[in-house]
C-alpha cells in the first residue's frame, strides 16, 4: 500500500541531564526548533520499586526487607546501577552476609545506615579498582582509553610491544572474578558507561595522554614507517587515540605522516556519509601540522583545507566553508591550487539559496579557465549551439564514443567541466537559456578533447534540450542512457544517484509510468546521502513529491512527507530546494483542507507565494514557474479555469521548453481549461486554437508513453467534441479517459474525467447520469484525500465524509 514504506523516523536516545553543557552539538539538537525532541525523565526506582528489586535479588519477601529498602533507596536514589553496586559494598565489608543457621541473607540495619550517603557508584567502583592486582588495573585502563568496548585482536597487536603484555589474559580473569566487564563475542565490554569512566578517571591526565600516544604509536608502527597512508579500521582507532593526546605530541617528523594519516580518515569519513567525523579528522590533521603547516607542509595544507571545505558544505556550515577558503586564497596564488576550494564555494552559495551568485562567481572563474559566455541567449543561439553539437554527435556511434575517445587529461579544461556540471540546477533556476549553451559546450569538449566522469552531465542535458525544445524525445531517451554508460565507464558511483535522479525527473516519465519513475526518484534520495550528495538527496526527494503528487499519490501520506522533507532541508541548510517544496506542501494542504500554513511553519522569511514571487521574479525565475505550477494545479480541480489560463500564460512566457513533469502538466491543463471556457464565452476562436495545438501535442507524446498521457489524451479529445456538439462521440472519449485514468492508476484524473462527464450529462439535462458520474468523482477525490476540494459548494448536496472548510 501506500504506508508500505516509512515516512517519518523516530530516534530514542538516552543521555545524563548533568552532562549536557560539556556537549555543544547534543545541547543544541535538544533546544532545536526544527527537531521534535521529547523528554521522557527517567527518574530512579521509587522505594516501592527498590523494595520489589532487593525482595527478588535476597530471595526474601517485602516485608521484611522493607527498611533495609527504604535506606538503600535513601542512599541510591533509586538508580538500578547504584542500588546494585551498594549492596556489593555491603557484601564486601560483611554488612550483607548470608547467615547458615537461619538460611537466608541478614544485615546490621545501623551499620547500613553509617555508610556515607555521598558514596557513588564511581567510588565505589574507583575503591574496587583500587584493590586489584596491578596488572589488572593497567589491563583495565588500557581497555578504558578505548572507551565501552574492545577488541581481543586490538589487544594483540599491542601485545607485541614488552609495555603491553598480558593484557588479554587479565581482561579475561577480570571477567571471570570481578564482573566489571564482559566478554561479547571476540570483543571486551564494560558492564556500565559509568565503569568504564570510573576506571578512566583513574588515570592521572598526564599519564592518560601519554597512554593514549602509546597505544596510537604501537597501533602504528607499520604505517608511520611506510608511505601508504591509507586507513582500515586499525588505523583509524590508532589516530583517534594520537588525536585524544596530541598535545603532548611534539616530534616534528611526525606532523606530516599523522597530517596525512587524519587527512585520510577524513576521506574516508566523506566516502562512508560521515561529514562531522570527517571535519573533526581535518581539524586533527590541521592541530598536528602547526601554525607553520603552510610552509613546512603546503601540499598537506592545502588539501586539508580542501577536505575542510568540503566536509564543512556537506554539514551544512557555510561560514565554515567561507573561513577555509579564506585560508586557500591567503596562501595560495596557483589557479589550479584554488579550484577544489572554488568548487565547494560554488557549490555551498547554490545549495544555501544564493543562485545568482553562485552562477556570477562560476562564469567568472569559467572566463579565467577558457570559457566565456554571452550577456544573453536568444533561442536562434540555442538553435544554432544544439545544430552544432548534434553534427558533430553524428560522426560517433555510441559505442564509439565509449571506446574511442580519449580520457581528458587537460588540467584546464577538466576543471571547466567540472564547474559547468556543477552550476546546472543553479543555472536552471537563475538563467533556464544557458543550459542548452552550457549542455553543448560540455559535449563539444568532450568529443574534442576526451570524456571525463563530468562528460555525462553534457551528453544528458544535450539529450533534456532535444525533448524540450524540439519534442525529439527517442533521441534524448538515448542520450540520457549514454551518460548513464559514461558514469559506468569511469565507474563513478558517487554519481549514480545524482544521474539517476536527472534521468527519472527530465527523461524517463516520457517513456516510463510515473509511478515507477517517482518510486526511483525516492530510492536515489537514499543512495545519495549514502555517498554524501545531499544536495541531489534533497532535489531527488522535492522531483518525488512533485510526481507523486501528478500521479494521485494519497495527499495525507504526502503532508507527512513533505512536513518531514522540509524540516531535513532546513537542517542541511538546503535554502535552494525549500522554497519549492514550502509551495507544493501548501497545494497539498489546500486540497486536504488541512488548516496549516507551511510557510509560517517553516520560519523561512517569507509569508506566502506572492511574496516568493516578487523577491524572486528576476533572480530565480523557474522558482516561480514552480510556485505558478502549484497554483494552477489547485485552480484546475477548483474549476478556475480563468486562473489556469493566467497563469499558465505567465508560466510560459518565463520559458517555453517542454522538459519536466509540470511543463507538461501546464499544457494540459491550458488545453483543458481553453476547451470549457470555449463553449462557455462566444467569440473566443482563439481559446478553441489553443485547445487543438495541446491535442496535436498529446497526440504526439502519446506514442512515447501510452501509459501517462493515453488518459490526457482522450479527455482532450472529450471535451473538442464536445465543443463540436459531437455528443456521442464525447461520451465515449469520456468513459474511455476515465477507464484509462484507471487502469494507469492516476485516481485524481479518473476523478476530473468522471467530474467533467458529469458536467456533460448535466448539460444534455441526463441529471440522473450526470449524478452518477459526480458521485464517482467524489469517491475518486475522498480516495484521494481531497476533502479541502470536495468541501467546495458545487459538492453541497453529496455527504463527502469529512467535516472542511472550503477551498
């Protein structure tokens, strides 16, 4: 069904409420206003629950327990931990002892009362260390600068040193003798978080820093004596436990190799989706080269600083992004030397809502690589560009193209492509006419100079411009597969999921069900926050919403996910997609007729969509089409086909491509809209001519994908004969869209059809038929979650289940 998958996720976590200000980061998740945190205090045991605890464990019933209970509970506050490790002092000073004459435990109820009420579990525990063997001591604190848990093949390795053995053997026996920790598999773990930092504290620091650099240097031998510095799980403990004590690490031939070493953990953080972790490793690696890391060790300095940038966008930390690049740019006059900063700058100004300067500042750096662009772009440049480049396509068979051309080894040029890739979706919102230059210059390169991983982007958006611009759908389709092959050929699966939602959201629905191409689109989310692309995470997850929505998707489970999408973007700092999906959740809450305002509760600065429009009208004009977009959506099933016309017209004369799902979705819903105002107005030819041209292009788009558009099709064909007084011919185009809209399970059509149907009987004055169809609209609109829609007064006289205000 429809709940198959989960929307939302739920995280239960625990934590000490006395802890809390020695942690920034967890503070602030708690006090956040974008995650719904709630409280559950889990206070200690009540004295009914410590008596029902000590009545169990003595074997003795409540009764006679119960002022041993009530002073245990004084002194423990009920904590399960605490009251257990009480009553072994009790034992271990013969408070507690088990008497064989009256077979049962006994106690000197005053001696319990004379112990200090200040006694903790972690003297309790200290007290306990303090009496073991020393050997089991050492065992312990080494285990404890692990932190819960252990490896035995850890502890092996550092068995090899004279300062570590034994160390296995005296977990072991601690395990068998003292119960303060236990063996998990091939793993040691202590019983309690509080043990473990009982043990710790143990250390005296000077002594904890320098078992820390022992144990990390050990763990290191074979590393720090090579030139490879990749990571494995081994090494990767070995840095932590250096970083943990870098302050005491002063030899200067180590700065470079643990530099590297934490440059590599952080790479490596980055590949597994692990952005914060991956910024802490930079600024270890930073801490252990010096204020002098510039001089001594440029090359690692700069590419530190490079892995800053970078972790700091994919936590969403522009200022963070910002203060490494200052530093590149301070230190660095080399342009090749600056780019990778450049790119995640270009990257963080798109994705934190800055498009236009974003795409000023790429033209600019693209200018200094070799590629200029014009102050404009009419359609005869885009003509003339897309002629060009598809000559040029047409000496090459694809698979020439994968065998033949050479790698692209020019510095410059690789780097041009590389920013050409990235400004696309920026470039889409600010300036949607350059797309087609940019898709042609990228392919040109390419075929001229050697395909790079980047080349995919090129041959695809040639391939989106084709279909858009010129209908040439069969030959986009093949395009979008080859850039598909391009990433294979390179093997570039941090790209996968970035292509994979291109193709479902410009290409595929033209051949493929939206049903199908949304269920990717909400795959490829996943599987990009796998290989850290958030930014595409967030765009794949607004194109899924957007054809679930075209495809009838139920609009409740959809208010779920979005309020859920939403408050993820603004934690990623995803400024460039929310504004969008703000506007789509509000049409979805005006057709459930859910009394919720998404604007206001996004806390963006901004009221509505009018004021989205005003800000936005020049600087991101496809933001605008989208909110347009929206707002025509609503207005079709509202019957407001004056409001579709307006605004489909001004929708149209921001761009006239046919390329996404809602460019088409504004085309039928013109044609439909142009027909019922044709037979309402006289006079109106023209409403009529606009009508026929959607037909014919229907009739075109048809033949690429029965599945989505055969419905379409037919209900535009209902309603040109209806306006020719062809009624016969009308009621069967009728009940053939609404069977079709059926069968392709696009419930919210089946519904207009059967609405539209309705409307034609009532007009041949057929009432009784005419409220048929009507009630099956209705059933089709509640299927859909539509009660805001069917709160509407032409839906007075029919029981819709629901109690709405209406739209």
């Amino acid at each position: 069904g429809a709940d198959d998958s989960p929307h939302c996720l739920v995280v239960a976590g625990t934590y000490r409420s006395d802890e809390i200000d020695t942690n920034e980061v967890f503070g602030d998740l708690l006090r956040s206003d974008t995650v719904r945190v709630t409280n559950i205090d889990l206070a200690g045991m009540d004295i009914a629950g410590t008596n029902a605890m000590l009545s169990y464990t003595l074997q003795l019933p409540l009764r006679l327990i119960r002022e041993l209970a009530c002073v245990v509970h004084a002194k423990t506050l009920g904590n399960p931990l605490f009251v257990k490790e009480f009553m072994n002092s009790l034992v271990s000073d013969k408070e507690l002892q088990y008497s064989l004459v009256e077979a049962r435990w006994i106690w000197d109820i005053d001696a319990v009362k004379s112990k200090s009420v200040d006694v903790s579990v972690a003297e309790i525990m200290t007290r306990k260390v303090l009496h073991m063997p020393k050997e089991y001591q050492y065992a312990l604190s080494v285990a404890s600068c692990f932190g819960m848990r252990v490896g035995e093949e850890i502890l092996q390795l550092l068995e090899t040193s004279k300062t570590f053995i034994g160390l296995v053997h005296s977990l072991d026996q601690i395990v068998m003798k003292e119960g303060m920790i236990q063996k998990n598999g091939s793993s040691f773990v202590f019983q309690h978080d509080l043990i473990q930092q009982a043990v710790y504290n143990l250390i005296d620091s000077k002594e904890r820093d320098e078992l820390h650099y022992n144990i990390g240097v050990e763990l290191l031998k074979s590393i720090i004596t090579s030139t490879d510095y990749s990571v494995d799980r081994t090494s990767l403990l070995a840095i932590d436990q250096i970083n943990v004590a870098s302050s005491i690490v002063t030899e200067a031939s180590l700065r470079s190799p643990l530099a590297l070493l934490n440059l590599s953990a952080s790479q490596h953080m980055i590949e597994l989706a692990k952005p914060v972790s991956a910024l802490l490793y930079v600024r270890h690696g930073l801490r252990h080269l010096g204020q002098e890391g510039w001089v001594s060790n440029f090359d690692v300095c700069l590419r530190l600083h490079d892995a800053g940038c970078l972790s700091s966008y994919l936590n969403g930390m522009p200022r963070g992004v910002e203060a490494y690049i200052e530093e590149i740019m301070k230190h660095t006059t080399d342009m090749m030397g600056r780019m990778k900063s450049i790119y995640v700058l270009i990257r963080t100004l798109g994705t934190s809502g800055r498009q236009e300067v974003a795409v000023e500042k790429a033209f600019h750096f693209l200018g200094l690589l070799g590629e200029d662009f014009p102050d404009d772009v009419s359609l005869t440049d885009i003509q003339s560009a897309l002629a060009s480049t598809k000559t040029k396509l047409a000496e090459y068979s694809h698979d020439q193209i994968l065998t033949s051309l050479p790698r692209l080894t020019d510095e410059k040029k690789h780097w041009a492509m590389v920013i050409l890739a990235v400004i696309l979706p920026y470039v889409y919102t600010v300036c949607p006419n350059y797309i087609p230059l940019i898709a042609c210059i990228m392919v040109d390169t390419s075929l001229a100079s050697g395909l790079c991983r980047e080349s995919a982007s090129g041959f695809f958006h040639v391939g989106v411009v084709s279909i858009g611009y010129f209908g040439e759908v069969e030959y986009g389709y093949q395009l979008s597969k080859l850039s598909l092959s391009i990433l294979q050929l390179f093997n570039a699966r941090s790209l996968y999921p970035k292509m994979k939602c291109l193709m479902n959201g410009y290409v595929s629905f033209w051949v493929e069900p939206l049903q199908s191409t949304a269920m990717s689109l909400a795959e490829s989310y996943e599987e990009a926050l796998m290989v850290g692309d958030v930014e595409y995470a967030m765009i794949g997850s607004t194109v899924s919403c957007m054809q679930n929505i075209v495809c009838g998707r139920e609009l409740f489970a959809m208010e779920k996910e979005m309020d859920a999408l939403a408050t993820q973007m603004a934690q990623m700092n995803q400024t460039y997609n929310l504004f969008g999906l703000i506007s789509m959740h509000k049409a979805v809450c005006t057709l459930t007729g859910t009394q919720k305002d998404p604007f206001r509760a996004s806390r963006i600065p901004m009221k509505d969509e009018d004021e989205v429009v005003s800000k936005f009208a020049s600087e991101r004009p496809s933001l605008v089409q989208l909110i347009y977009f929206h707002q025509i959506f609503v207005a079709i099933f509202c019957s407001k086909y004056e409001v579709v016309l307006k605004l489909s017209s001004e929708y149209q004369s921001i761009s006239q491509r046919k390329a996404t799902i809602h460019d088409i979705f504004v085309v039928f819903f013109q044609g439909l809209s142009s027909l019922r105002l044709y037979r309402l107005q006289q006079n109106t030819p023209e409403l009529y001519s606009m009508g026929m041209s959607v037909l014919r292009q229907f009739q075109s788009w048809v033949t690429h994908s029965e599945w989505n558009f055969e419905n379409k099709l037919l209900l535009l064909e209902a309603e040109v004969h209806f306006s020719k007084g062809e009624h016969d011919l009308a009621e069967e185009k009728y009940l053939a869209a609404i069977e079709s809209a059926r069968k392709h399970r696009f419930v919210h059509e089946e519904g207009l059809s059967n609405e539209l149907l309705s409307t034609f009987y009532k007009s041949r004055r057929e009432d009784k038929k005419g409220q048929e169809f009507m009630m099956n609209a209705i059933l089709c609109y509640r299927k859909w979650g539509a009660f805001g829609l069917l709160a509407q007064p032409r839906f007075q006289d029919f029981n819709v289940g629901k109690d709405v205000k209406p739209i």
